[in-house]
C-alpha cells in the first residue's frame, strides 16, 4: 500500500513530491506528508491527517523551500489514522526523516530495545521505530547514513520500502527495498524516487526498479550507485518506460472508474493488438512460443491471485479446462503461501495481478518456484516485481488503472487467458479447428459490443436510483457468469458500502433463497447460453418469493423480460466470451449506485489499489 515519492535536482522539490503524491494517492489516502531540507538547511517535515489535499492545506504559509525531498501518502498499518501517525517520521534528534511503505514485524522487539536505551516515540506506527533504530545505529557507531541503514535493516524482519535523508547530508537520499516496490528514475541532472512509475514519466522515461535488499545511494551530481545490505556493489540495468500522460488524468470524466470502464473497448483492442492477425485466424502469445514444451508438459495448472484477479482466475480455470482438457486448481494467494500445498517440477503456476506488487501472490510465487514449479505471470505493470519473478508470462496493456475498484484489468485479465486457453488448445489439438476459428473471430468483434454495452449508460445511471438506499444485494451466475457475479458484488461492495454477495445460482437454493424477500435486489445473469433454462428456473424461484430480479440478458430476449422487474439487453456473443460483455453493467450499476449514494468512487474508504503488505 502507500505512496512513496522523492526528489533531488535543481528543481524546487515541493511541487513535484505533491504532484508525484497525488499520482500515487489511489495507494492510499489516510494521511500524507513531506520532508523537505531547506535553502537554510532545515529539515522540515509536514503532514496532515487525509487526503495530499489536506496537505497541501496544511503546508500553506510554511517553509517549502529546497530541492531535496521525501513524500509519502499513506495507508495505514500500524497506527490509526492521524497526522501523528502520518509518515515521514523524524528521529528523535530530528536531524532524520524516513517514509516507509510495508511492516516491520519484529518492530516491538526492536521498540523495546530502543527503550531501554532511552528513545521515547511519538507513534504507535512500527515506522518510527525504525528511523529511531537508524539513528541510534549512526550515532553509536559514527558511521555515515548509508552504513547506518545497511546495518538497521540486517535487523528487520518484514517488507519495507524505505527513504531516508539526513539533513547533515543535504545532497544525499538513501532508499531500499525488500518486498515492496521502488523505482529510481534518472533524469538529466536530478533523481526522482517513487513505488512505480507514474510519478516519474512527467519528467523521464529512464528508470531503475530495485531488487530485494537493494540500496539506492541518490547523491546530487553523482551517477545512482546501488547496493545491497553488505555493501557490495549491485548491478543495474536502466530501463525505457513508456507510458501516455493522458491515462493518468480523468479527462473530462468525473471519476477515474468511469473513464476506466469506457476504455475498455479500447484497452481491449490493446490487449490483443499483435497477438491475433487482422485475418482473424491465429492467436500469438509469445511465452508460449518460447516455452512451448514446458507448458505442454503440464501435469496441471494452478491460478493464485487475490481480490478481482482471483475472480479472473476463475474464468480462466473454466477456459483452460474446456479448451485443454488439463486440470486447473485456483487458489486465493493469501491461504495458498501458508499452507503446504502439493505442487512440483511438472506443474504450472499462473500468477495474477494487476500491480504486479501483490505481496501475497509475490510470496506464493517464490514458495512455488521453491517446488520446482513453472511460473506465467499475467499482469498490468510493466516492469513489476511479479514481471521480474516469474519465468514468462503476458502483460494485459491496458495502461494505468488509477481507481482502486479494477474494471479494465479485470477484462484485461479474461482477455489474455482467453487467448493463453486458445493457444495452448490448439498446440494440444484438443480444440476443434471450427469451433477455434469461430471462437477467435467473435473475440475480435468484442471492443465493438462492449461500445453497445456503453451506450446502456444513461438507463443504468437512472434505474441506479431506485437502489440507492438497499442495504443488500444478491447476485447470481451460472458456468462463466458465476465469477461475474462475484466480481459484480465485490464492485458494489467497494464503492458503495452496500453488503452484496455472489453465489453460484443453483446454490441459492441452500441457503441464500431466506434472504430474498420484497427488499432483496436480485441480480441474475441470464444470457442466452447453454444453462439458460436453468437460470429461469431460477428467477421463477426468486419472483415466488417477492425478490426484486434486475435480469441481465441477451438482445432480443422475450421470455425472461416478462419475469424480471428490471431487464438489461446486451448484444449476444459466445459463451465463454460472455463475461467480457456481461461485466460491463454491472461496472455501471455499481458506480452509479454509489455516485447516487455521494460516495468517493476512485478512492473508497479502508482501500488501497495496491496491497504490498500482508
């Protein structure tokens, strides 16, 4: 989670650490803050509880000056919510100042170390206690900062993304790394700093991502110098990033999620750009050209992912069995990293998610590539550690997703898997020539249906009304739209604060039928595939019990528009393609709902886009 943002140049550094934190910000949003040392060499640091807005409030009138400085907008951990909590953190003689994104396990141990020594805390954050540490290391050994680091972090146990500057060190800033991300970027006499790229591409397209138990030695006028925690010298490759500006602005939208679920058609057509030919026949998928064999030789395949990408990960479990004919397993990232599971040289792991930072999917990876396992990775960063630490995989290329509810990613993700079932079936031979042809042909023609899902917009934003003040919803699916339920309640659940579960539909009957009664929202995905006549028993079922049915079905339906209270026409397609059509709606419904409800959409309370801490 958090924001990490730092600067130094020649170039004032306070509007550039707020501009980077409010880039940043859907990383979290509990309370922010900035270091700066002064044209005087004072080491000023400012923050306030909430929004960077909050701090940029809070920071009128006050000494900004310099062009050295740290930012950090944070999500919190350890502490509640409050400017005292807020990151950066002075050490006790104020001569440090530390911003830090992940957890210090072991940071009572070391608190209590601090304390017989006679260090006293502002905080309950597990930060503080370690720029105390650092200084306490420093002075006791009259060592330089960057040793002073070195040996504090041999200490630490936990993921850290850390920046320090020390204001008898004016031109230095020392960062480091272990489990949650950092990017140097490198400009033309000036360094910028932050968790990922999209502060940076403003003002460089040079980049350095750190590795684990890196350090980043930042100093004015000198070449980045990194190195690991025995100071030895790290090798680095310095990468061209490519981002388009305009994806980091809303627009004209009046959110980030609006924007986001209208660019999908084109996100889409992105993600299959060079992967299908323009005849429509083939789908290349580079990682599999280059590791053809291994993944032919799977015994089975296993998909951990978390949140929206576990519900991809059920979609893809459905495509690769169909159209392979190999056992897929999917497992939520967080159970899978602890617990002993059963997994060897002959399995295949797909990982996925969106940051390409998820610690959870992160830790599940090493434990599988422990096994012996393959990894494919599917995610959206480029240049992410899961990019890095895995063996292969395809990016999504759907550009920055700024709100933290996923709507392009998620179709992102269905979208390569589709294609990763597609090619894979058809270098096995256990998918009919026909059917594939047919298959790949409809997927290209999905961008278009998606902008006559879009047109829906303005009937979706009035029906929202009605269900503004419901207090709960129901939402059903059978065969691929079961994990579209799922991700329909997980959207609502988000930005609305309304309860909303997702249930398989023939389930309902074993349980969640008690809950429907006139009050209850229903919603069912009732497209015209192949178990459509039981999804109408279904919502008969639902009907006799007085619930509410808003019917997501396909143009042209007459027999479930007459049960239904509220019917949704989407222009039809395939079954297994259905969910890239079928989500869409429901991203609609979920954001209108709550903009009715005068929730904060991009940016929903207790959320964070990224979940780089356990």
């Amino acid at each position: 989670m958090c924001g990490i943002v730092g600067y130094i140049g020649q170039r004032k550094a306070y509007p550039i650490l707020i501009k980077g934190l409010k880039r940043l910000e859907y990383r979290g949003y509990d309370s922010a803050g900035v270091a700066l040392i002064s044209d005087n060499r004072q080491l000023n640091v400012y923050k306030a509880k909430g929004k960077v807005s909050e701090l940029e409030a809070f920071a009128v009138q006050k000494d900004i000056s310099g062009n050295i400085g740290i930012a950090h907008t944070r999500w919190a951990t350890h502490g509640e919510p409050c400017s005292v909590n807020a990151h950066p953190h002075y050490s006790s003689s104020k001569r440090l100042a530390l911003i830090h994104n992940g957890i210090i396990e072991n940071y009572a141990v070391l608190k209590e170390k601090l304390q017989t020594k006679g260090y006293t805390f502002q905080s309950n954050t597990d930060t503080e206690v370690l720029v105390q540490l650092i200084e306490y290391i420093q002075i006791t050994n009259q060592i330089d900062l960057l040793t002073a680091v070195q040996l504090s972090l041999q200490e630490v146990i936990g993921a850290y993304a850390v920046a320090v500057l020390d204001k008898e060190q004016p031109d230095e800033i020392i960062a480091a790394r272990k489990s949650s991300p950092l990017v140097v970027g490198i400009g033309e006499n000036e360094f910028f700093l932050a968790s990922d790229a999209t502060p940076i591409v403003e003002y460089t397209d040079k980049v350095v991502y750190l590795e684990d138990e890196e350090i980043a030695v930042i100093h004015r006028d000198e070449p980045l110098r990194v190195v690991n925690l025995k100071n030895m010298e790290c090798s680095h490759k310095v990468k061209t990033v490519s981002m388009n500006l305009g994806q980091l602005e809303k627009g004209g939208y009046k959110h980030f999620m609006l924007k986001e679920i209208y660019e999908q058609p084109n996100c889409i057509h992105d993600c299959m750009r060079g992967r299908i030919n323009v005849e429509s026949t083939n789908v290349v998928l580079s990682a599999v050209i280059d590791y053809r064999q291994r993944l032919l030789d799977a015994k089975r395949f296993i998909i951990v992912a978390c949140g929206t990408s576990w519900h991809a990960a059920l979609i893809g479990k459905h495509l690769i069995e169909s159209f392979c004919r190999i056992s897929v397993e999917v497992e939520y990232a967080s159970e899978f990293r602890y617990r002993d599971p059963v997994i060897g040289g002959s399995d295949v792991v797909i990982a996925i998610s969106q940051s390409g930072e998820t610690a959870d999917t992160l830790a599940a990876i090493e434990l599988a590539k422990s096994r012996g396992a393959f990894i494919y990775g599917i995610c959206n960063a480029v240049g992410s550690s899961i990019s890095r630490a895995t063996h292969t995989g395809s990016y999504i290329h759907v550009g920055p997703e700024i709100g933290v509810a996923s709507t392009k990613a998620f179709t992102g993700q269905v979208t390569v898997l589709i294609m990763l079932a597609l090619t894979l079936a058809r270098e096995k031979q256990t998918i009919d020539e026909a059917k594939y042809l047919t298959i790949v042909h409809e997927l290209r023609q999905i961008p278009d249906k998606m902008k006559e899902v879009l047109k829906l917009d303005d009937r979706i934003a009035e029906l929202s009304k009605i269900f503004t003040y419901a207090h709960n919803f129901i939402y059903l699916g059978r065969g691929y739209s079961y994990p579209v339920a799922l991700e329909g309640a997980l959207k609502l659940k988000e930005i609305s604060y309304i309860h909303a579960e997702g249930y398989p539909a023939a389930e309902m009957k074993h349980g969640p039928i008690a809950l429907v009664d006139a009050e209850m929202p229903v919603v069912v995905i009732a497209t015209q595939n192949g178990l459509y006549e039981k999804v109408l028993s279904n919502i008969q079922e639902i009907k006799a019990r007085k619930g509410k049915v808003i019917a997501v079905v396909t143009r042209g339906d007459t027999v479930i528009s007459k049960i239904a209270d509220i019917c949704i026409e989407l222009p039809g397609t395939i079954e297994c393609l259905d969910p890239l059509i079928t989500t869409v709606p429901l991203q609609l419904l979920a954001y209108h709902i709550a903009v009715c409800k005068g929730m904060d959409v991009d940016q929903p309370r207790n959320l964070a886009k990224s979940v780089t801490v356990e």
